[in-house]
C-alpha cells in the first residue's frame, strides 16, 4: 500500500467491497461454553462514500447464504437446512442501510434494514474506518472495521437442543463481524 489519499473529495464516491480481502462474518455461543466462528464467502456490495459528510454515505450487502463456512462440513450444512437458514427458500440475506450516524472521530454507526429468512429488522451496526491507501494497483482502497449483535430469534431462526446440564446448545446472540476493504469504482 502507498500513502493515504489526502483530500476527502478525492476519497468519496462509490465503492465496491473487494471479496478476496473483506470477511463477513459471525460469533454464535455454542453449548453454553465456548463460541463458533464463521462467515461467508460469496456476497456483493457497494457503498457510497461521503467522506466530507459521512451521513450522506450509503450500502447495500447482498450475502449468498449458501457460502457459509464454519469450519466444519456437517455443521454448515445443517445450518442450511430450515432448522437454521433454509437456503432452498432464502438464499441470500441483505442489508439496505438508512442513515449514518456519526458517534466521533473515524466511528460511525451504520443504521438499516437486514433481512434474514425473509424477515427484516432494522439494525445498527458501528464501524471504524482504519484508513485509505492507494494499492499497488493504483486501486483507491477504504478498510473499515464494524460489529453488531442481534438476536436470531428476530429473524425466526429459533431451532435449538436442550443440554444435559442445562442451558441450551445455539445462544441467541449472534455477533456479526465486518472487515472491509472497499475499491473505489
């Protein structure tokens, strides 16, 4: 990477996240004592990026569901099945967003709508933008770092086991990670 970019309208516009070098991911606790990581692997997305005034920025995510890895063959295709996902009948997720908040700084909370199983709720996610580079490429890139926890029993995603010891084996908090690198189109 070369030196950042120096002013903010050189930096706004649209951007598309780069697949090869951005994780959409997740964190779910499984069986009350440790925590399962995944993400997925096919998705599309662009973003408008205002970087004089952040609150006119912009993003859509478009996530194949079908892509989720965990790690771990037969968990990915049970979460595939209509106990968790049902891919046959929804097989993307997305996400339109709202408006932008600024909270300080480089931290933004990125509101909007996502849909999972069909069913949208509205979200929050907060993010920091960790810079901007030129690539070796002469690609102008953003990285942004974000979280948001939802409850997957808001998007009917309700299947569980009970335990022996009690509790049960899928928390209902899931974690959404996001690690972007973003190419100005």
């Amino acid at each position: 990477m070369t030196a950042p970019a120096t002013t903010t309208a050189d930096l706004s516009g649209t951007y598309i996240l780069d697949p090869t070098h951005t994780r959409l991911g997740f964190v779910a606790r499984h069986a009350m004592i440790t925590k399962v990581r995944g993400s997925f692997g096919d998705f599309e997305a662009t973003a408008t990026l205002d970087f004089t005034d952040p609150t006119k920025s912009a993003a859509n995510v478009t996530i194949q569901v079908a892509s989720i890895d965990t790690g771990q063959a037969q968990r990915d295709e049970h979460l595939r099945t209509n106990d968790f996902f049902d891919v046959p009948s929804f097989p993307t997720w997305t996400f339109i967003s709202t408006s932008v908040q600024v909270k300080g700084g480089d931290e933004f909370a990125l509101h909007g709508d996502l849909t999972i199983k069909g069913v949208s709720q509205p979200i929050s996610i907060d993010f920091e933008h960790v810079g901007t580079a030129t690539d070796v490429y002469g690609n102008l890139r953003a990285g942004f770092e974000g979280r948001a926890t939802i409850n997957r029993k808001d998007f009917g995603v309700t299947w569980n086991a009970p335990l022996e010891a009690g509790g049960v084996l899928v928390g209902e908090k899931i974690v959404l990670e996001f690690d972007v690198s973003a190419i100005k189109s």
